[in-house]
C-alpha cells in the first residue's frame, strides 16, 4: 500500500471500518493482497466525522489488456460507510474523491462491482462490458471431461499458473509476484491439470467472502481448463447444488461447449464504470481506431473522434457505450462509424477482469 499521503494509522482505521461494515467485524485485509499487501500500490481513502473513521473506500491503478488497445483504469472496493452516518453524503464524496485522484493520475475509467447497482447508477456510474454465468449442475456435470491429471495447486505452481494467465490476449496487466500473492487468499479452491510435467490448465474458486461457488478464474484450452471445472464439482457437489463459471465473452470455444452440453447460462454485465481522464480515454480511441481516425479531449467529459468522413463529439456514457457496452451492443459505435465515415472493426472493446483481479 502506497505510504506517502496517508499515515498507516489512516489506513488502519480505514480497514477496521471496511471490516465493521462489509464484514461484520471479521478481517478481510488478506482478501486483498495487492490493496492492503505491503509495498502494493493500492489506494485507501477515509473521511472522517468528528475525529471518528465515517466513510471509506479502497482503489487500485490497473491495465486492461485487450488485442484493440490497452486501458489504464482504476478499480474500486470496499466502499463503507458507518451505519449511524450513512445517508449523509459521504459515500458518494468518497467516490468522487477516488475516481477524482484516480483520473487525475491518468485512468481512463473506474470501474467497480456492486451487488445492487442502483446507488451507483444514481451517481452516474454505468453498466459496462460482457461477463457470462453458466451453471454447473447435476443436470450437465456428468457430460464435463473426466478430472485426469487433475489436482490441487501447490505453492510452486504459482509460476506455471502465471504464465498460463499471460498468455491470455484479454486480460488485467500483473506480474508473476501479483499470481502469487492472489493464490494465497482464503477460502479460495485451485486446481491444475497436469501433464508429461507440465501444468496446462488451472481453475479457482472462491474467493474470500466472495465469488463462492463460482469458478471465477481459469485458463487452457477446453481440454485442459474442464476437466479442472470437473474435478472442482467433483469435491464440492456434496454441499453444492450448483456451482457458476464466469466466461469471457471473447471465449467461444467455451461459450459453445457450455450450449452444447445444455448447461443454463445467462449474459450479463461485467461491472459499472464511471468516466475517468478524457485525454487518457482520447489515447485508448487513438489505438483501437484506425490510423485515419483519431480523437482528442475536448473537455472534462468530451472526446472528439476524427474520421474521413466528419467528427462526433462524444459524452460521458456516450464514450462508454461506444467504447464497451454491456453485452456487446453495438448502436452507439455504429453511430460513431457513420459520423466519422469509415469502419470501426476493433470496437466495441471486449475486455475482462478475472476474479483473482476484483477488490
Ligand atoms: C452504500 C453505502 C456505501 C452508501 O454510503 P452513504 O454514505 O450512505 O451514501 P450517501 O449518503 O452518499 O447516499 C445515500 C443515499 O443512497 C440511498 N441508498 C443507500 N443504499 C442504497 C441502495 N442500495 N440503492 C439505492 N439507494 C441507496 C440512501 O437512501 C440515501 O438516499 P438519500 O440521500 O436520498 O437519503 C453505505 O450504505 C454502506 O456502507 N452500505 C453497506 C456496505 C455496502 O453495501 N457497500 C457497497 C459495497 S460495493
């Protein structure tokens, strides 16, 4: 965690409220390594009422990787706000103060996930990108790859697991040191599919307090990452009725296995993100267009996108929607096209955030 604006008595204080809060008490600081992890580089931010801890929020500066383009964001957590001063203003000043800092520092976007998106739609946070739930279930599990090779995840994995991640063309940006220390969060489950001595396959479930009976992380081909899905319903149908699996929408092999074999799923979003630096947000448009578009910042919340045929000023959600609408829907770039006159074939973006990412 970052030392130089706040003293680790602020961001002590900050963490027993998170803990107060969305915990109930108990600890949640090893949940989160990269945020609350020594020498990371997350953020934690606190107002204080009366000398007393009120309102606090944690945030991190991470990369989006997707074959367009790269994009620098800042994920947000743990926003908590004391029970007896809730409902005065200060969940929403917290917010602002780190998406403010965090655009300033450059992200291009905040992005969060929030179990009810409501209060966050009211405070100009939307909906953004494509994640897809598919449930595993004694209705289909039987028809998933046998779990050969398959095992739990030993400490000296952790290289093997990382690698198989960076290789993933639609990822966050992490290093082998960040896998490792997310493998050791509690209560998560992680399997790896072995062979001739190699790992080439891996899944984790769980996560903490969160994403439990869901498979929110993996990697391989279908032939190495299933029978990882097989072996962690094999240990857990006894006290799961169902387990979930989150999918990329970038992931059609996977995507069509899962309709093949009937399993239920269903397209949602991927999180909620709130507009963040316009010139940064004016370099991501730069790189996912081609080289006879581009696009500038116009203002605090404009972009202009250039193009053979004009330019479109685009605002706020507009750049988002452009950008990455949730569930791949395409009306607001198809605009965009016919206002700048040419193709745009890189956008909509599809990125993804797996589940050892989230805060
Ligand atoms: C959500 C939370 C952070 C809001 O903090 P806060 O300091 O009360 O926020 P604000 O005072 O800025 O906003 C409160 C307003 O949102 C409303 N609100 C609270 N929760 C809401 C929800 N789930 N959906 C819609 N509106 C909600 C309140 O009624 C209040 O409305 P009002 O201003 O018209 O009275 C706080 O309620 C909290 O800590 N909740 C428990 C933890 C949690 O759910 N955190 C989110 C984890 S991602």
């Amino acid at each position: 965690m970052t030392r130089s604006t706040h003293n680790k008595t602020r961001e002590e204080a900050a963490l027993d409220l998170m803990s107060q809060v969305l915990r109930e008490g108990r600890p949640l600081a090893a949940e989160y390594p990269l945020v609350f992890g020594e020498d990371t580089q997350g953020h934690v931010e606190l107002i204080e009422t009366e000398g007393e801890p009120a309102s606090t929020c944690a945030w991190l500066e991470r990369t989006l990787i997707t074959p367009a383009c790269e994009v620098p964001v800042a994920l947000v957590g743990s926003v908590a706000t004391r029970a007896d001063r809730q409902g005065q203003g200060l969940g929403t000043a917290i917010l602002d103060r780190a998406t403010t800092k965090a655009a300033s520092e450059g992200a291009a976007l905040s992005l969060l996930w929030a179990d009810d998106p409501s209060w966050y739609q009211e405070r100009g946070w939307v909906p953004f990108g494509t994640e897809t739930i598919y449930v595993i279930d004694g209705t289909m599990a039987f028809l998933l790859p046998e779990p050969d090779g398959v095992r739990a995840a030993r400490a000296e994995d952790a290289a093997a697991i990382h690698q198989l991640y960076a290789n993933r063309p639609v990822r966050v940006d992490r290093s082998e040191d960040e896998t490792r220390a997310m493998l050791g969060v509690p209560a998560m489950q992680v399997v790896v599919k072995e062979q001739g001595g190699q790992i080439v396959g891996y899944a984790c479930m769980g996560r903490g307090e969160d994403l439990q009976q869901v498979i929110h992380e993996w990697a391989g081909t279908p032939q190495d990452a299933l029978p990882c899905v097989s072996e962690l319903w094999r240990a857990n149908s006894d006290q799961a009725e169902r387990l979930f699996m989150m999918i990329p929408p970038t992931e059609a092999d996977f995507i069509a296995y899962f309709e093949f074999v009937k399993a239920r799923g269903a397209s949602g979003i991927l999180c909620m993100a709130r507009l963040g630096s316009t010139e940064a947000m004016a370099r991501v448009f730069d790189q996912a267009t081609p080289d006879n578009v581009s696009a500038t910042a116009s203002g605090p919340d404009t972009i202009d996108v250039t193009g053979p045929g004009g330019t479109i000023r685009l605002t706020d959600h507009q750049i988002l929607l452009a950008l990455c609408p949730p569930r791949g829907d395409r009306r607001v770039t198809n605009v965009v096209e016919t206002d700048v006159g040419t193709e745009l074939t890189q956008l909509p973006i599809q990125p993804f955030i797996w589940g050892l990412d989230s805060i």
